[in-house]
C-alpha cells in the first residue's frame, strides 16, 4: 500500500529544476502504541499515505528547501486532516534525511521511559545521510525506539561500537564492510550482552540502511503492544526488515512474578545487568514469559519504585541459569522487624528473596488439562495441604517452596487450604475452563494475620498465567461448600457480545437462592445479586452498562451447583 501511494505522495512537492538542491526525506513509522498501528498521513492538509503500517518506510522523496511542511497523522481510514492526533512542521534546508516517526499517542497505560524522556509521539529527524557508501561499503545509522528501553551500547561482534544511545537519539553512520553480523544489545556501560541479532548485510553495498529498535522491552506494560526487536530500513522503503535473534544464544524463558507482600515493596523497579526492566513492577503482578540468551551471568537487582540507577538497589541476586524455562517468584520483607515469624521448621526465611522454580511450563502437558504449579508465599502460614474436596492433592509444602505440576482436566474447583494433616482454614473456588492447554501458577499469597504484619494485604490464593499481568484472585467461598455440581445445560448470556445490559438464561436444577457474580479480567468481582428462583428455565437480568468495555464473566451458584459463561461489553 506504502509503494502504491508514494506516486500521491511526491505529486504533493514543488517540482524542483534538476540542477537545483533538494530535500530528500524517507519516512519511517515505528511508533509501537497499539493506537497507531495503521495510520493515515497528511502533508499540508492532503491525505499523502493512506494505511501507513508500523514498521514501515517510505522511499527517499524529493522536494523543495525551505518550504513548511505540515505533517499531519490521523487515524486509519480518516476522511480529512480535521480527523488529526499529531501534527509535526518541518521546515528542512537542503539536504538527505531520515525522519522516524516514533512514542505513544498518550503516555497514561505506558511505562515510562527509565531515563525520563517523553515517550510521546514525536517525529525525530536525522540531517546529513550520504546517498551511498563506498564501494564494498554499508552505511549503517542506529536508531533508538523503544520507549521503555533505558540508554544502550550497540556492539558489531565483540567490538562496542555505539555507546549509551539514549531514547529518541540516532548514532553516527557506520561504514561497514558488506558481510554479516551479530548486532548485540547491552545497558549502557554493561558487559552483559543481553541480546544479539543476525545482521546480513552483505548484499546491500553501496547503500544506507537504518537499523531501529522497536518495540517494547515488556509489552504487558505497555497495552500488550508490540515486543522489542531490531528492523531495519533500507532506502527503497517499503516493510523493514526483522533482524532475527540469534538461536543458539536463546534458551531461556523467564517469568517473574511480584508476590512480596510487605507494604514497602508494594511497588518495585527491576534490574538485569544494570538494565531496568521492570518500572514500578506492583505486588501480585507477573511478567510474560521473556526469551534471555543462555550462558550469560546475569545479576538481578530489585530497587525502590522510580529509582533512576541501579546503585539504589535493596537486593541483589547472582544467576547462572542453563537453558530451560524457569519462574522466579519474589517474596519476603524487607525487613524482618515489625513481621511475623514462620514457626515451621523447614520454611525459608521470611525477609525478601528470589525464589527461582526450574523446568517451568508454559502449557499443559495435554491438551484439555490445566497444569497448575502451587508456591507457599505466606510469611506467617505454616506448612499447609491443599485439598480437592476430601482428596489431599498436595501435603506439607512449606513456605518459599513450590510443588510438582498437578495435571487435572479444565474445569472448576474448590480448592481447600489445611495446615498439614488437618482440617480446612480457607476454601476457593479455582474456575479453570477457559485455562484448557495453559500452564497456571498458584500463589499463596499475603498474611493470614495482617494486624501482626504493619498491616499488609490479607491471604488469598491468586493465579499467574503465562501471559503476564495482574494475578488473579481465587474466590473465597464458604467452609461447608466443598464440591459443585454444574448445573444441566450451563447458563448463556444474550446478546453477546452486548451494549451493558445482557440476560442470563439457564434452567434452575432446584427451588434456592441464586446467587450470580460478574468478574473482570483479573478475577475482581464488579457486579454482584441474590435472586430467589423457582426450579426450571429461569432469566437473569444483568445491568453492567457502567463498566468499561471488555471481557467478564458471568458465574452462577445455587446450592451446590454451578455454570459460568464469557460476557463481552462493546459499544
């Protein structure tokens, strides 16, 4: 599409005499909000590129010096420029350019960026590109894209070639003979490579390429947009070309899930090898599974939320991780003083720790199963069983320790938490139907006596799935409720998707109470009603037109049966 307007795009310039200086520019879009994935680009109020994708690049257009451009971007599928969510004026002397188009429509939903750069959207321009490079010669200039991203040395090979490249800023150009490289990727004065790229450019001599990283470091803070990468644009334009990461330094998966409980880590940053990768990383949240080269060293330091280097760290943590997929699950207080102790003799200490979990999965073993994996959190619980109805699914685990996967079929549960070899202190219900195939851990979480604990959050059972993110809370029930029945039929919504307000339609199995909850995402419950009904087809009214838009779902409970279904909400 990008090809097929530049003829729209050039006709827009002051045709210029021959022998006369030019401009030449090549755009290139690599704003990575989610917002901007396609968009629609005017130059001085007339639609030039129409469907202009994310990591895409224009070729070199010619026109007049010393002429005001208003470069306008506006949603895919505008009808003027009035339809606008950024507008640049540029006004360029003769001379070659490359102009990046880079940030996020609006910073709230975005990491910040660690060295405290605006993130938002911003044309950033590089004046002085050659035209070509030497014979046998690449020009190559780097381009630093990523918002969430801290200042980067670049190296060719072994050799550090670019040095602490902050956010928004261009290298010099590079004349490298045309071959192949391995690009890596390092924090700004570290040693540590963190990752390396595959760059042939061997048969690109003569030209000038512009090599971006793009993308975010984590995307599930960053509205899942798109993971970080290296692309690169050559002067044709057209789609950049992904950089591959190179295989045999990748063999680590990595999640890290924040379950510390003591109010002072409620929010932490994140470092590795003096990288920041995580910015105000909050209590009961988990990161994607994250690929990290093998054979490195890597030094995991956890700071105070919004601390500007690694120096400010509270703890650091040496690892020297074989290949495999592992979970690393902080836990612990900072300081023991004002925290209740662990009276079980063969629990970890309770001030702050790492504790990482080997041969980590990331999905069931079989399809149709959920594998759950179960970690002791609590500081002040002792060793515990946890139970499927009367069936003892797992016995003494201690805190700080994690058990075996257990493979059991989706579906849902009551999970019942015991000190070792006695009766249940806690029942939840654990609803997996919609994590069929998915690899689920399973937290203990918080104080079961917050009053002796500066008064942290209170105990809970919270699940983390691969994909990162808010951990969701498993809901409490009542002691005498130790297994369900599911109710013949289940239960539908209608309409749905739905404009708010949605009816639930299933047959009662017994004159009762029916008691319906609406969960979020993260398994909060955000609506809630009692209703007596009568045994037979039954409809439930349910008015959620206040909530934003998104996916729920609808759980109903009467006596010892239940059904639960997916609500959509749109507009």
């Amino acid at each position: 599409m990008v090809r097929l307007l530049l003829a729209g795009l050039t006709a827009l310039f002051i045709a210029v005499p021959a022998l006369a200086q030019k401009v030449q520019l090549q755009v290139i879009h690599n704003s990575a909000d989610p917002a901007a994935a396609l968009v629609d680009v005017y130059v001085n109020g007339e639609r030039a590129l129409q469907d202009f994708a994310f990591r895409s690049a224009t070729e070199f257009l010619e026109f007049e010096p010393g002429v005001a451009l208003n470069i306008a971007l506006a949603p895919s599928g505008s009808m003027s420029v009035e339809a606008a969510i950024k507008t640049f004026t540029v006004t360029l002397p003769a001379g070659r350019y490359v102009g990046i188009v880079n940030g996020v429509v609006a910073a709230d939903g975005f990491a910040a960026n660690p060295g405290e750069l605006p993130i938002t959207l911003e044309l950033f321009a590089q004046a002085g590109v050659p035209e070509s490079a030497a014979a046998g010669f690449v020009n190559v200039m780097v381009f630093h894209g990523a918002t969430d991203a801290p200042a980067v040395d670049v190296y060719a090979g072994d050799t550090r070639a670019i040095e602490a490249l902050p956010y928004g800023s261009f290298s010099s150009v590079l004349p490298l003979p045309a071959s192949i490289y391995q690009i890596g990727v390092a924090a700004a004065g570290s040693e540590s490579i963190l990752a390396r790229y595959l760059a042939d450019v061997s048969g690109l001599a003569g030209q000038t390429v512009t090599i971006v990283a793009s993308g975010f470091l984590v995307p599930g803070d960053n509205k899942n947009g798109p993971a970080f990468g290296l692309f690169a644009a050559t002067s044709t334009g057209g789609p950049m070309i992904e950089l591959p990461l190179i295989p045999d330094l990748t063999g680590i998966r990595l999640q890290i899930i924040h379950n510390a409980a003591d109010p002072a880590a409620a929010l932490v940053d994140v470092y590795v090898n003096g990288f920041k990768l995580l910015d105000d990383f909050a209590f009961r949240t988990a990161t994607p599974f994250v690929e990290l080269p093998a054979g490195v060293a890597y030094q995991v330091a956890i700071a105070p939320a919004s601390s500007d280097t690694v120096t400010d760290a509270l703890a650091t943590f040496d690892y020297d991780l074989e290949p495999g997929t592992y979970i690393i699950v902080a836990n612990g207080v900072l300081n023991r003083d004002g925290f209740a102790s662990n009276a079980d003799p063969n629990a970890a200490p309770i001030t702050f720790d790492l504790y990482p979990i080997a041969n980590a999965r990331t999905q069931a073993a079989q399809s149709g199963n959920v594998d759950v994996l179960v970690f002791h959190g609590a500081t002040d619980a002792p060793a515990v069983d946890i139970l499927a109805g009367e069936a003892r699914l797992l016995e003494n685990v201690s805190y700080g320790k994690a058990s075996n996967y257990l493979e059991v079929p989706a579906g849902e549960y009551i999970l019942g938490v015991a000190p070792t070899g006695g009766a249940p202190i806690a029942l939840f219900r654990a609803d997996l139907v919609e994590a069929a195939g998915a690899a689920v851990t399973v937290l203990a979480s918080g104080f079961l006596n917050p009053e002796a604990n500066k008064e942290g959050p209170a105990f809970g059972l919270f699940a983390a799935l691969p994909a990162g993110g808010p951990l969701r809370a498993l809901e409490a029930v009542q002691a005498s409720v130790t297994s369900f029945d599911a109710i013949p039929g289940g239960v539908t919504a209608v309409p749905n998707p739905s404009a708010g307000v949605a009816r639930l339609d299933y047959v009662q199995p017994v004159n009762g109470t029916a008691t319906v909850n609406v969960y979020d995402v993260t398994g909060n419950i955000v609506y809630t009603t009692t209703v007596d009904a009568a045994e037979g087809a039954t409809s439930l009214t349910l008015p959620l037109n206040g909530l934003p838009l998104g996916n729920y779902r609808a759980r109903v409970v009467t006596g010892n049966y239940v059904a639960s279904t997916p609500v959509v909400i749109v507009r």
